[in-house]
C-alpha cells in the first residue's frame, strides 16, 4: 500500500515536497499571529524547518517517508514532540493534498506559457518566410484549393495561442486557496485563511470549505486544458510526420530528431514525431480515466490524490512535446519547389474558375459552380489539366447548361488557375493566404504573443514576491 498508494508513490510525493514545506511554514506563522501558539514553539519549528532545508528537503523527505505530514515527522524527531505537536493545529491531510496541486500547478503554468510562446515565436519566424511559399491545401485528404506554407503555420499558431489563453486563464481558477479547509468543515481555531493564503502566492481563499478540499471540476479543468493542448501538439505531429513521408517529401527534419535503421542504412526515421503521436495518443486516453475517477463519489480519497498524479505526468508530457515541435519546426528544410508544383495539381483552383465565371458572366454562383463540375468531369476523362482550358469549353458548357455563353477570356482563365495570384485575390479577406494578411496575421500574433509573456512574467513575479514574503516573516519570527 505505502509503494502504490498511501503515502504514494515517492516520485508523485516529491512533487510536493515544495508545497508541504512551505504550507508547514506559512500555516505555523498562521497559528502565532492567532495566538494559538506560542513565540518559543513557533521559533522551534520554523528554526527546525530551516535546519531540514540546510539538509535538503528531499532528503529528509523521503529518509522520512515522503507523506504530506513528513515535516512533522522531522521535528519530532529534531526538536521534540512537546514542539512539533502543535504544527497541524486546525489543519488535515485534506488541507496539504487539496493546496499542493493548486500550488504545485499555478508554478508549473509560467513553465507551460513559456513553452507555448517559444513555439508561437517559432511558427511565426517561419511563417514569415513562406508568405508566397504556395502549397495544397487539404480537405478530406483531398487536394481542395491552395494555400501558402506560412498561412498554414499561422493556422497551428492560432491553435497554441489558445493553449495560452486557456493556462491562464486556468491560473486564475486556481487563486483560490482551500487552507485552513481542514477536511471539509474547517475547524474551531481562529486561523486567518487569508493570510495563510497570501504567503503561499494564492489569489483569494475558497469560500466553501467542502468545495475547497473536494474541489473536482477544476481539477478536471487542469486536465482538460493539458489534453487539448496535447491533443494539438498531436494534430502538427501528424501533418508533419505526413509531410515527411518519402511520397510527400514537402519538408526534411534537422537530423537531430530523426534516427536510422540498424539493417536499412538509408532511412531517416521521424523520431520525435513519432514519440509525441505515441505518448500523446496515449495521455489523451488517460483524460477518460481521469473523467471517470473524478465522477465517483465527490469525498473520495483516490481522486484527490490520484488525479493530481496524473496531472503532473500529463505536464511533463507537453512541456517536451511543446519543446520538440519549437526544435523541429525552426530548424526543418522545406521543399519549396515540390510545394509549388502541387499547388495547382487536382484542379485546386476550380473554385476560382467559377468564382471568375460569376463574375464576367454576371450569372448565379451554383450556375458557375455546375459549369465548372462538368468541365473538371470532362476534362479528368479527357486526361487534360487546367493549363488546356480555354474559354470556347466554358462556353460551350455554359450554353448546355444555362442556354448562353458566358464569355471570358483565356486572361481571365490564366489568373484563376495560377496558385499564387489565388493568394493575392484574397487580399481583401481578413485572415486569407494573401502575403499582405498573413504578415498583418503575423504582426498581430507577436503582439498578443508579447502580451501573454508579460501576464505570464506578471504571475510568476507575484508569485515569486509570496515565497519571499513567507521567507521575510520567518525571519522575523526566528529573529525576534
């Protein structure tokens, strides 16, 4: 039981070491400024804390046993129970395990944030290199129309912006602190809740103390949050693993992150890539198990503490799922040139074509778009690309199909098949493949890529002004 579940697994409990400590100091400063200990027994135990962080707090941990009340065990073994005896006055096992997630996970973010920005950073670099790069674009595995390369990148950019968004916004969620919850009705102590929580960097306290100890949604929150944004890093993955399959070859991977064959000497194997598809396909079916053993009864014990073990694992998981794709992406070779003779293939610009139609033709867009049906049909039979239409074809499909031609010139069949004058038609769609909007998508994404490295930046520094104030009032207690 002590190997799998109770006090857990050492390597989940170490994650936690910080937190305990310092909910071992802070709750101890608490229970002196409410005078239900004494000046001598606070300075005996904050002094014997320190003495454990002289030793190293891992090492006494874990020769203690690892569990949430290990600096307990310590100071009763340093300083004397007649000391140690009072540290978890109004507080419970229920306490430590409901703060140290929320704690553990609100300095884990800034880590996250950073991760997701480089990679942002990353996509937009490349991007901006590729504004005319043109490529297929794909539906259904299809080619559909084109597109260009940097377009394309700030398509998966957007996505991680939002994995921003969604961890800070998980930061928040999380400012609330349950100490001084006890096991879900508090206790009859005194205890500011509000102070304890401003020496541990917490936001405000839970107002509902049940709510505080057994707080499941956020917690399936976390979880969710660290799932989609695997589950993106899972969907460039793919399309890059795809991308460097010998019958595409658009782009190569730096050697660093492939591997060889031991017996096929020529083979250069996506290594990272196919890590991250693996262990993200993976920690994507983990959020079920997770769901399912966070909707068992809300008073569990293996929710509270099993739930949170998971949440790290899934954390460790994106951050290098996150650093690989910001290596991979910025130091990748793409084949500009196989790009652009693919662009046009499949007849990718028949929307174009119709959209030419309507136009000269001053008919219904599903007329044109029928007109252009029959022409592909006729032509794919035929064995003919785009570059041998010419305007007697549509004109005669025009008049079978809406009884008159439409008259267009073979000038106007030339810019709408040209994949990259496709782009430059866009330009007057926000957010299109057109070079002009994919730098003004460029330059509003490094601005809002800015701004979430200050929030980031901000939280931490809030943070890291907690820990030192928790440091300031022990010395002031050690030192009066």
């Amino acid at each position: 039981m002590q190997k799998r579940f109770y006090p857990g697994p050492i390597s989940n409990l170490r994650r936690s070491y910080t937190a305990f400590h310092s909910f071992d100091k802070a709750h101890t400063i608490a229970l002196l400024e409410a005078d239900l200990i004494t000046p001598e027994i606070a300075r005996a135990i904050l002094a014997g804390l320190r003495r454990m962080e002289g030793e190293g707090i891992e090492v006494i941990r874990d020769r203690m046993g690892g569990g949430r009340h290990s600096g307990e065990a310590f100071l009763t073994e340093t300083i004397g129970a007649e000391y140690a005896g009072w540290i978890n006055v109004g507080r419970s096992s229920g306490d430590l395990d409901a703060m140290s997630w929320r704690f553990n996970l609100r300095r884990r973010l800034p880590a996250l944030l950073m991760r997701l920005n480089d990679l942002r950073g990353g996509l937009l670099d490349v991007a901006g290199q590729h504004t005319t790069t043109i490529m297929p674009c794909y539906s259904i595995g299809q080619h559909a129309q084109c597109t260009s390369f940097g377009h394309m990148l700030l398509s998966w950019e957007a996505m991680f912006a939002r994995d921003a968004q969604r961890a800070m916004a998980l930061h928040g969620e999380t400012g609330g602190s349950p100490t001084g919850s006890g096991i879900m009705t508090g206790s009859p102590f005194p205890i500011s809740r509000q102070r304890t929580a401003e020496l541990l960097g917490f936001d405000t306290v839970q107002i509902n103390t049940r709510d505080a100890v057994v707080n499941l949604d956020t917690l399936m929150h976390a979880h969710s949050v660290i799932a989609i944004c695997i589950s993106n890093a899972l969907s460039v993955a793919n399309d890059l693993y795809l991308w460097t399959m010998t019958e595409f070859k658009y782009l190569e991977l730096h050697d660093s992150y492939c591997s060889t064959s031991s017996i096929m000497p020529q083979k250069k194997n996506s290594w990272a890539l196919a890590w991250i598809r693996g262990q993200a396909s993976l920690a994507i079916g983990r959020l079920s198990g997770v769901f399912t053993l966070l909707k068992m009864e809300s008073d569990g014990l293996e929710d509270t503490l099993m739930a949170p073990w998971q949440l790290y694992e899934a954390m460790d998981e994106v951050e290098d799922m996150l650093a690989m794709l910001h290596g991979m992406v910025t130091t990748m070779t793409v084949n500009v040139e196989r790009l652009a003779s693919l662009a046009g293939h499949g007849w990718t610009q028949a929307a174009d074509i119709a959209a030419m139609i309507m136009v000269k033709g001053h008919i219904p867009w599903r007329d044109a778009h029928q007109i252009v049906a029959h022409l592909v049909r006729e032509f794919v039979d035929a064995g003919k690309s785009p570059e041998d239409l010419l305007p007697a074809d549509i004109d005669r499909l025009a008049e079978q199909l809406i009884g008159r031609p439409v008259s267009v010139t073979k000038e106007d069949i030339g810019n709408s098949i040209d994949p990259l004058q496709s782009l430059y038609n866009r330009g007057h769609v926000t957010g299109s493949p057109a070079p002009a909007q994919v730098a003004a998508q460029i330059d509003a994404a490094r601005s809002r890529i800015a701004e979430d490295h200050d929030r980031g930046e901000a939280n931490e520094a809030a943070l890291a002004e907690a820990a030192k104030r928790l440091e300031e009032a022990v010395d002031a207690i050690i030192g009066a």
